[in-house]
C-alpha cells in the first residue's frame, strides 16, 4: 500500500524552541511543557523525562568543576554548550565548535561526552574525526544525527577543513553516499571534542578558522586514589538535574544572543593553538601591534626580512616570500603602494623591537 504523505528532510525538526522529551515537549519560549504531537515532526528525542522539580546535580557539578580546575566560566561554557547541544537550535549560531583538551589523560574528559551522548542518545550521534568528515563519504555520516561527539580526536593535520567550517558556519554540508548522487542538507548540530593535542591546520590559517575554536584546557589530573570507578554510573543518578542544568545554561545563551561565554583561560589556550599553527601570526603577535591605522606602516622588504630571521632564529619553517601577503591579510595586515613602495598597513613593530 504506498502513501503520499511524505515530508521532505528539511520539514524536519523545524520548531527550534521545542525539545521532545519522553513524557512532553518543552517549549522554551514559555518554559512549559507541551503534550507529544505529530505536528511537530521531531525525529529525535531526549530519552528521559523532563522534571523542573529534579533534585540538584551535585555529584555532577562537582565533576565539571573538577574538569575545568574551579573555573567559572569555563563551567559556564559547557553548560551552556550541553543545553544548546540538547536542544533544537541551530548550533551554528554560535559559530563554534568546543574542544576539551588536556595532554594528559585520567582528567574526566571523555565523562563530559560520554554524558552528552547518554542524554541525546548515541544513536543520534556522529562520531568521526574531523579529518574523516572531509573525506568523500565522510560528511554522509551527519545526514540524520543530532550532533558530532568525537572522543581522542586525532592530532594530525587537517587538511580539507571545508566540512568543519560548514557545520560551525551556515550549516549547509555537501555530502555523498556510496552507490547515491551527492546531495546537500542543513545540519544543525554542534562539534564537541575531546583531545590530547589540537589537530594542526594546513589548508587555512585566518582569523575565521580559529575563531571557530573554544578550547577548553582540561589538565587537572585525579590521583590514582581518588579517582572513582562507579562515578558515571552516581552520576547518571543524577541525568534529570543534569537536564535542568544545562537548560539553564541555554536560557543564559539565549539571552546572550547565542554568544558562548568564554574564559580567559579559553582565550590563550587559543592564542596560542593559533601561534602553533602559524610562524607569522607568531611573529606578529611577539613583535607587532596591529593597529588598523594605515598610517602605521612597514616597508615590506623590511617586514619580510624581519619575519625570515625571526623564523630562522627559532628554527621554524617560515613562509615562502610569496605566500607572506597572503597570509598577512589572513591576520588583517593589508599590503599595499604608499609613496611608490609596497608596505604593510595598519601594523606596527613593538617598542624595543
């Protein structure tokens, strides 16, 4: 017997401001619960109840202080991250992706996904690499999930970061299946990471990309005798406060126009994965001031010369002299004519320097 009622994929999910939970949808608009409803055409559901009277998470908010060594506002992050991961809106919004990060291991890392994915449900997750997600097939494995929760995320080098820029950009992902035509669709779930190292970025190095990074440092470290063996299992106890948590994590996001707050911890960790990636805004950054005043300026030559020693005094691989301008533009230096000669604008060297 066929049928003709067939919705197409992006009729799916499209009321944002409702999450689908097991015992009613939670309009957070309102913040009521609404009774189940085929109108709404949810795909996905939380897999546990929504309980605005559920008993404090301690056990819980006690590990994810642990986590981010007592830091406020890195706690806030995640909490605001997970309810924003929970719910249906567009992660994108935020233009990030989150990093948990810490070169050491036994820091409770993969407890924060391995919660994630217990609450959204791990079928409804995508769990490769960001490097697999640029490979032909790979970005195929988003179509129909809710989120990517990639645990020990490699180190090694992106090289094609276009899927990644899609999922933390507009959303919109190019992707083939084997045996099908390539097609497109919206994906609206967010990246969140666990690493050791951050993979290195090859193909481009500009503001925008690193931007696209919070990178939550994770290096407190349980001793062997205090680290608790049943802690997840005390903890998913806990999963209907958890729920309240980070919907109250939401709630800040949204009335701060979907901006993650951010640490300064998180703001250096990613100054300096961004100097790691690359020699020039390193040298810009020890020895310049970008003012954004053209009447500031360097003569190229002189810039160029100035950056190759500097490269070769710390044994780094510089840039070949041809792709300098480029990349200076990346970091918001323009190259231009003044008085017949090229200089770089808007940018100064340092006092001493």
């Amino acid at each position: 017997m066929s049928t003709n009622n067939f919705i197409s994929y992006d009729q799916l999910n499209t009321y944002e401001h409702l999450i689908n939970f097991k015992n009613g949808i939670l309009d957070t608009q309102t913040w009521q619960l609404i009774k189940h409803s085929p109108q709404y055409n949810h795909t996905y559901q939380i897999q546990y109840n929504y309980n605005e009277k559920a008993e404090e998470p301690k056990i819980w908010k006690q590990f994810v202080a642990t986590l981010v060594s007592g830091d406020t506002d890195s706690a806030y992050s995640l909490q605001e991250w997970m309810g924003l991961n929970i719910s249906d809106y567009n992660a994108n919004l935020c233009k990030k992706s989150v990093a948990l990060c810490g070169a050491v291991g036994n820091t409770g890392k993969s407890k924060l996904l391995k919660m994630l994915a217990q609450i959204i449900g791990i079928h409804n997750i995508c769990s490769k690499s960001i490097q697999d997600l640029s490979a032909r097939f790979g970005a195929g494995a988003l179509y129909g999930k809710k989120c990517v929760l990639i645990d020990d995320q490699k180190a090694t080098n992106i090289e094609d970061g276009s899927t990644f820029k899609a999922i933390t950009g507009d959303g919109i992902i190019e992707a083939e299946l084997k045996g099908k035509d390539p097609f497109s669709f919206a994906f609206k779930g967010g990246i969140t990471f666990t690493c050791n190292e951050m993979p290195y970025i090859k193909d481009d190095k500009g503001s925008h990309m690193f931007e696209r990074f919070l990178i939550i440092p994770c290096n407190n470290v349980i001793p062997k005798e205090k680290r608790d063996n049943r802690l997840f299992e005390k903890m998913e106890k806990e999963i209907e406060g958890i729920i309240l948590w980070a919907l109250k994590g939401l709630k800040r996001l949204m009335n701060n126009s979907f901006v993650l707050t951010e640490s300064e911890r998180s703001k250096e960790a990613n100054k300096q994965y961004r100097v790691s990636n690359d020699s020039l805004f390193r040298f810009i950054n020890e020895y310049c001031i970008i003012t954004g005043d053209k009447r500031d300026k360097i003569a190229k030559p002189e810039f160029e010369e100035r950056y190759t020693s500097f490269c070769i005094a710390n044994g780094i691989n510089g840039l070949d002299k041809k792709n300098i301008v480029d990349r200076a533009e990346k970091n918001g230096v323009i190259c231009n004519k003044y008085n017949g000669y090229y200089h770089y604008r808007g940018i100064r060297y340092k006092d001493g320097f």
